[in-house]
C-alpha cells in the first residue's frame, strides 16, 4: 500500500508485461480483420495497452498468462438488467407451448415487469444490479450497454438509469446507459398509446437529457409495440436531446423498423430476426450496424435465427449480443453467445470474436478506446482456460475464462 502511495505521489508509471500467450486473437485496425498471433507480448501502463510485440523489453511487473489463449474483453451492446425478477414461470408457459407473443397479449411480458420495479427501492435495484454486473465481468465482458424500460414513467425511467449510474460509480465493468422509456405501453396508457409517446416526447426525454444520465435512446418497433411512426418520433425527439438513436426492429415480424433505423441514423438496428430484403438493403446503404441476438431466438424455442448470411453478403457490420432481459432471454454469457452464432447462424469464429469485441464497441461510437488489443487502447483482456479460439464454441457449459483485466487490473486470479 505504502509503495503505491508513494508511487502515485511522484507519478511513477507502474508497468505490466503480459507473456506466455499460446495466441493473441484480435481485430486489428490496420489490417482490417482479425488476426491470429503467436509469441506476442503486451505491455499495459496504468489502464492502458502501450505496446503489443514480440521480444519486448522488461517491466515492472509480469504476468504470466500460461501458454493460454488471450482476447479483448467482451463488449455486450445490449442488455436489459435493471429488474426485480426473471419470469420464470413463462418459461414453464413456452415449454408448455404457448409463445411469447400469446403470454404478452395475456398480461404476461414486459408488461408484468413493471410494477415490481416501480415498488423497489433504489436500492434494492442497485443491489440486483450489481450483482449481475460481478457476473458479467466474471464471464469476460468488460463494458456493457444496459437499458432502462421497465419503469416506464418518468420518475421510474430516471430512477432506473440513476441505479445505473450509482452501479457504474462503485463498479470496474463500464455501463453505458440506453433510455428506453418506449419499451411497451403502461397499463395507464393502453387505450392511448399517442398519449404515452407524447409524455416520453415532452416529460421523459426532456428529464433524462436535464440530469445526463443516459446516452442512447432505444425504442422496441414492433407489431402490437411502438409503430414506425410512433419510433420515428421517439427517436428524432432524443437525437434533438442529444440522445443517440437505437432500435429494437424486425424481431417478430417485418414491420419497416429496420428502414426506420436506416432512415434516422441508428447507431444499431438490434434482432432482426423477420427483417425484409428492403430493410436489408436501406441499412447497407446507410452503414447501419445489425446486432444480432441468437441468445433470445434460442431461448423462445425458436429456430427463426436472423439471417446472418443475408445481413453479411449485403456488407453489413455485425455485431452480438446477450440481450439479458427478465423475459426472453436470461444468457449473461457472451461466450455461449458465440457458441450459438457459430452453431446456429454459421458464423466463422473469428468473426464472432470481431462481432462481440470490435463492431460491439462501433455500436457503442466506443470503438477508438475498446474493442481490440492494440496500442493506446484501454487494458481491457481476458486470458483463457484454452490455447486456441477454435476450441471457444464447443466449450460452452464450462465458463472457459481464466482472468479477467478490466483498466490494467487483473481480476479473479486464483
Ligand atoms: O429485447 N424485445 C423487447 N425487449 C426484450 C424483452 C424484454 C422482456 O420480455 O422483458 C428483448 O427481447
Ligand atoms: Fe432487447
């Protein structure tokens, strides 16, 4: 302890050697893809990647990452976690045969989230926060969009994204917050679904951009949810705020969401499971980046994945997500999302690393800080239980991480 006083009082810079990587697999941003390589070395100064080669020089401190296969830590772009309670028992429902649209139109769904959020103190909700955060970072995600939506009035909305922030400020994982106040209509709303727009438009809006507390803006576009134009308003009243556009589209069905979001500029159209050729064409042409989310489709039992091949072919970035949520999907695990990308949508594994690292981060606009092991980049990497990330897909129901290192410091050492 005396030493790092003493260290930080005449601003010596503490380096760190990462050595004995099997291989270092990576996007890099030179070559445009990612790359696979041996014998590499990482020096890390503070929270910070200063060089990646091969034979470098001593430093400080080494760490030995045991012949083990080394990657940036996830970045997860969408997720869900500020709840009381998963649904259980709709789980129990599906695996009984009814759908997750049947159980929504029932009462069930997002819906029947909301008034134990509204009941729970902040708190209580930072408490459940916080321990799913421990899980993610545990699981090597290191930075992780998360969205409010389950409050879904004003003082509700801000209060989730306020346990965000409170989580955010005793916690290493990065949060990046997403306003999603049009996440579904309020039971006080239904027969006014205008109405609710309208207060997200003029009350919510206007309260989260006044205490700054989020950056993203994410409307759930769907059939029986908000409409195109319903979104159309949402979104450009937050972009007029300051809040950057992202979309829930085409999840179900094919509603022009994925158009929508080509239209405002998103930084991400996420799902598109049901997404039309038209949509597929509107976001190539206008660079939107598709997150998909395989956790969820598998999860609902459905074998409807989204079309990656289409989504690729057209040139569209992509990227994945565990879209963590109380309702359709309860995966924080961004490896076992790999597993399902390669297994069922045929993704090649490196492009999987690429999808959940670097073009994670480009959703985010973070992908000049995070998303990939190279210079001046944040010290942000997991060191593995396995030498090569061929064997990442099949080892799914062990978590095949090692450590941890979020900002330089290396976490859950045994
Ligand atoms: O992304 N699609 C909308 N929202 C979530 C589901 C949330 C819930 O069921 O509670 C999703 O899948
Ligand atoms: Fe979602």
């Amino acid at each position: 302890m005396l030493i790092y006083q003493c260290l930080n009082k005449y601003n010596i810079v503490e380096s760190t050697k990462l050595k004995n990587i099997s291989n270092l697999v990576s996007f890099d941003t030179v070559e445009n893809k990612v790359v696979s390589k041996s014998n590499i070395e990482i020096i890390i100064e503070n929270n910070l990647i200063v060089e990646v080669g091969i034979k470098l020089a001593s430093a400080d401190k080494i760490i030995d990452c045991g012949n083990k296969l080394v990657t940036p830590g996830f970045v997860d772009p969408h997720t869900h976690p500020v709840f009381v309670n998963s649904r259980d028992e709709e789980f129990s429902r599906r695996l009984a045969g009814e759908s997750y649209e049947s159980i929504a139109s029932d009462g069930g769904g997002i819906i029947s989230s909301i008034q134990s959020v509204r009941d729970a103190t902040e708190s209580d909700l930072i408490s459940r926060v916080k321990e799913r955060m421990d899980s993610f970072l545990k699981l090597g995600t290191t930075t992780i969009e998360a969205k409010s939506g389950y409050g879904l009035d004003t003082e509700n909305e801000l209060k989730s994204l306020s346990v965000l922030k409170k989580v955010q400020d005793n916690h290493l994982i990065d949060i990046v917050p997403t306003f999603m106040g049009a996440h579904t209509f309020p039971e006080e709303f239904k027969n006014d679904s205008d109405g609710y727009v309208q207060l997200i438009c003029d009350q919510m809006i206007p309260a989260v951009a006044k205490q700054n507390i989020a950056l993203f803006n994410d409307v759930f576009c769907e059939e029986g949810y908000f409409s195109t134009e319903q979104a159309r308003r949402i979104l450009e009243t937050g972009k007029k705020y300051g809040l950057r556009p992202r979309l829930h589209a085409d999840e179900f069905l094919s509603s022009g969401a994925a158009e929508l979001a080509a239209e405002v500029k998103a930084f991400s159209a996420d799902h598109l499971m049901a997404v039309s050729e038209n949509g597929i064409k509107k976001m190539a042409e206008n660079n939107i980046i598709a997150i998909l989310l395989p956790g969820t489709t598998f999860s609902l039992g459905k074998t409807s994945f989204a079309p990656y091949n289409s989504l690729r072919s057209a040139g569209i970035d992509i990227a994945i997500a565990t879209d963590f949520n109380p309702g359709s999907c309860f995966i924080k695990s961004m490896p076992f999302i790999i597993s399902l990308c390669c297994i069922y949508l045929k993704m090649p594994i490196y492009e999987a690393i690429k999808a959940s690292t670097y073009t994670a981060a480009k959703s985010l606009g973070l992908e000049n800080e995070i998303g990939s092991i190279e210079k001046e980049k944040k010290a942000d990497l997991i060191i593995w239980n396995i030498k090569d990330a061929s064997q990442i897909p099949s080892h799914f129901l062990d978590n095949p991480i090692s450590k941890v290192m979020k900002n330089g410091e290396l976490l859950f050492t045994a």
